[in-house]
C-alpha cells in the first residue's frame, strides 16, 4: 500500500487560493478514480475537484470554509496496491516557481468566515451570495437571517433571490436591526452613519471631527488628514468590499503597478457587417441552432489579425518575451452580481464563425448561470471587452497579467460620415464605432499597437457583405 497526496490543483492565471466549500467523502470513506471529493469557490468560478487515485481517505487537512494556497496537499488517500499499479492521471500542480504564463504575486490573507454577532457559530457566504446581497442592499444582518438550502445551510443565490423578490414584494420578514455605529472589525458589515458619526481606523490614535471632513485647520494651517481615517457625514451607508471585488481591485492594482499602461484609439467603419448581420441571423439561427452577434464577427477579424502581430499575443517574464503560439482570445462578461468574469474562447484563429457563435454563446451563458468551469478561465493569450454593451463609445481597459493588451470595443453608432465615391465626397450614415487598446508599453511600442489596431478596425471594414456562412463551417 502507498499513501498518495491529493494537491489543490492550478484553477485559473491569476488564482492563488480556493474556498473549501464542501467535503463529500470523510476520512475512512472509500473513493474511486475521478469521483467528486470536494467543492472549491475562488474569485472566478466554483467548481468540484476530483480525486487522482482510488483508495481509502487516511486524512483531510483543511475543514470547510478554509481558504487554501493553490498546489498544497490538502488530502491524503491510501491505495490499495503500489503506486505503479495505480492508474495515471494528470494533475495540474502549480510550481514552485513562476511559470512564463503568470506575473507572480503573494496572495493576502483572506478571512471568509463571517461570525454572526449572537453566535458562536460562523457562517459562509459566497462571493455570488455577497455580491447579490450588496447590489440589491440586503444587509449584512439580513443576510445572516437568511434560511440556507444549500451544503449545511449555507445561503444559495436561489435563497437570497428569493428574499429580494419577497422583499420587494413586502413579504419579506421585517427584521429589526440594530446597526452599528462604529466598524472596527467585523467584516462586511454596513453602517448607517448620522451626522455625529465618525469611523476611526484603530491603527490610529488621532480623529477627526466631521467637520474637517478631511482637512484640519485647527491649527492655523492647511493640514490633509489621515488618509486611512474615514470620517462620515450625514445619511451615509459603509459597506465592506467582498472577497471577490477585494480580489479583483487587488489584481487591477498590480495590473497597473506591473505594466506600463498606454492606450490607442481607432475608428472603424462597421456599416457591412451590420448589413450582413441583419440579412443573415434569422437563417443563421434556424440551420445553426445558435444566435448570431457581433462578437463572434468581432472575434473572427481580431483573430486573424492576431496572426499577423505575434508581440501582441504573448507575455513577459523578467527580460524574456513568451510568444504564444496559439490565440485564446478571453471575453469579458458581466455577471448578474455585477462582477466580470473572462471566459477564453480557445484556438478562436481556427474557428469558423458558427464555431465562434457557439463558442460564444454556450460560455456567456455557462458564466451568467455560474456553471463555468476552471479550465474554461484557463490560458488566455489576449482579451477583449465590449464597453459597448453598456453604452459607452470608448474606454481604456485595465490589461490582465500576464497578457500585454486588451482591446475595447465601443457602441456602434450611426453617424453622416464624408466618403469618398467616384463622384467626389459624399455624406452618407454608417454604423460607426471606436476601438480602443490599452498595452503594455514595455513590449508593445506605439507603432506597433496603433498598427494593430489600425489593422483590426480594416477587418471590421472589409467584412464581406456577400459572404456565405456555411461555406467555412
């Protein structure tokens, strides 16, 4: 008999921890190769890990709740032959040292477990529940009052859905809730602040009173106060960030602390595409089974053009450029919480526009229905988001490391252009957009992400309004 370690395996660039959310075997429980031993949350997706051998569990190291570093042993499972006689199976580790794919970073200390205030019972909430909690404003009170469905009663987002609905609906449970006016330490917590209330950080010994808001004169002279100080006038409600949005403003903060930001603006003449589009997408999702959008289009032109400017599908690790070989073009996407997560639609420069439009569709909707797994977050080489779905005309995006650009693509507008015609200049409509791409300026120079994008907004335009979809599936 050997004893076999179970590690915490690589669930996506940039993870470095994972929830335990659930434990489904016990120690002296039998397990077979691939069969569920636990459920795991981090900032992107949860998701179940299954286990690399058969035998017996000898030892769980971390209970429910726990947040674990990726690559440590976190069971131990005792075969019934030798390691040889075991089947192989391949589990990703993450190394000991910085793989070329990712920027390194130590993750924070993260406390998920919530303790309720007359309880010596600590309850989880996932991000999703938090998130949902925090934009519908369920309090952090309310939620702890919420009856659970899910594993041990932990709060489902079908729970707290529900609670909003009844509560918009006043049918909700009044519940009287004392807040606090002072938040010191307890995580999460909202505070629903009067005019004579101050927030001190207890790292500090010195306050300020209201009325300084934020600048003392006391003493004759101009003088900024603390900034770690809070200090809170009138109706005012502080919440404490979430794990994940505390996640994602640590990441953006190293993306910009990490990489040189440097944004270009292009602008691109998308009239064919929008008249293609529009003859062919009711055809398109009878013999196709899926809706045709935009962003397979989009993802088709970038793709093939990615082919073309191989420093700006690659990464940087000390002094040396990694160029990738294949292009994995992530999607932005907006989850009902709020929150963004970025799918990766892999091999997009080998996919015809049917195999995009399913591509597309089937992560939008795996990630809006938090079914996402970890490898669908897994090796992208390159990033675009649509600002556009939310009105904007342009943006400049925040890169996610280890990649070198990301590409924002803004609203499509109708707008009387001047164009050029064998009779001489004409004002017409088009669909007009902005494209704009913010890269790393330690890789990618001016010349070459302006000729880029300059080239990506020339594929929009040259788009065949004649083309035939079935002939490259």
């Amino acid at each position: 008999m050997s004893v076999v370690d179970l590690i915490l395996p690589k669930l996506g660039e940039s993870i470095m921890e994972a929830t335990i959310l659930k434990w489904h075997k016990a120690v002296g429980d039998t397990i077979q190769l691939d069969e569920t031993l636990l459920d795991i949350a981090t900032d992107k997706v949860d998701s179940e890990i299954p286990s690399s051998t058969a035998g017996t569990i000898t030892e769980i190291l971390f209970e429910v709740n726990a947040v674990v570093p990726i690559g440590t042993v976190i069971a131990r499972i005792q075969t019934t032959g030798s390691i040889e006689s075991t089947p192989k199976v391949e589990t990703i580790i993450a190394p000991t040292v910085p793989i070329a794919e990712e920027v390194p970073f130590t993750p924070a200390a993260t406390n998920v477990e919530i303790q309720q205030e007359n309880s010596n019972e600590a309850r989880f909430f996932s991000p999703l529940v938090l998130n949902i909690a925090q934009n519908e404003g369920v309090s952090f009170n309310e939620l702890q009052q919420i009856p659970g469905t899910g594993s041990q009663g932990r709060v489902s987002k079908k729970d707290i859905l529900n609670y909003v609905a009844q509560k918009k609906a006043g049918n909700a449970q009044n519940l009287n809730i004392t807040q606090p006016t002072t938040n010191t330490s307890a995580p999460n917590s909202s505070v629903e602040a009067s005019s004579s209330t101050q927030i001190t950080n207890t790292s500090s010994s010195n306050t300020f009173p209201p009325s300084d808001l934020g600048f003392n004169s006391s003493n004759g002279a101009g003088k900024f106060a603390n900034p770690d100080e809070v200090v809170v006038t009138g109706n005012t409600e502080i919440i404490e960030m979430d794990r994940m949005r505390k996640l994602i403003a640590k990441h953006m903060v190293e993306s910009v602390q990490t990489s040189p930001h440097v944004t270009s603006f292009v602008e691109a003449d998308v009239t064919n595409m929008v008249v293609w589009r529009e003859k062919v997408k009711q055809l398109f999702e009878k013999r196709e089974g899926t809706k045709l959008t935009f962003t397979p289009m989009f993802m088709e032109c970038i793709a093939k053009v990615l082919e073309q400017f191989p420093y700006i599908n690659c990464s940087l690790q000390g002094d040396n450029i990694i160029l990738k070989k294949d292009i994995n073009i992530g999607m932005a996407t907006a989850l009902p919480s709020g929150n963004l997560i970025v799918p990766v639609i892999k091999g997009a420069n080998q996919l015809s526009i049917v195999g995009l439009s399913k591509a597309v569709n089937n992560l939008a909707n795996a990630a809006r229905n938090n079914q996402l797994k970890p490898q669908d977050t897994q090796g992208g080489t390159f990033t675009v988001t649509n600002v556009g779905t939310f009105g904007s005309i342009m943006g400049t995006p925040i890169i996610p490391q280890p990649q070198v650009a990301i590409l924002a693509l803004g609203a499509i507008k109708k707008r009387p252009v001047v164009i050029e015609t064998p009779s001489g200049d004409a004002i017409l409509v088009r669909h007009m957009m902005y494209l704009s791409m913010s890269y790393d300026h330690r890789i990618v120079d001016g010349a070459m992400g302006s000729s880029f994008l300059s080239a990506v907004a020339k594929a929009f335009e040259q788009w065949d309004q004649n083309r035939q979809w079935f002939q490259y599936v």
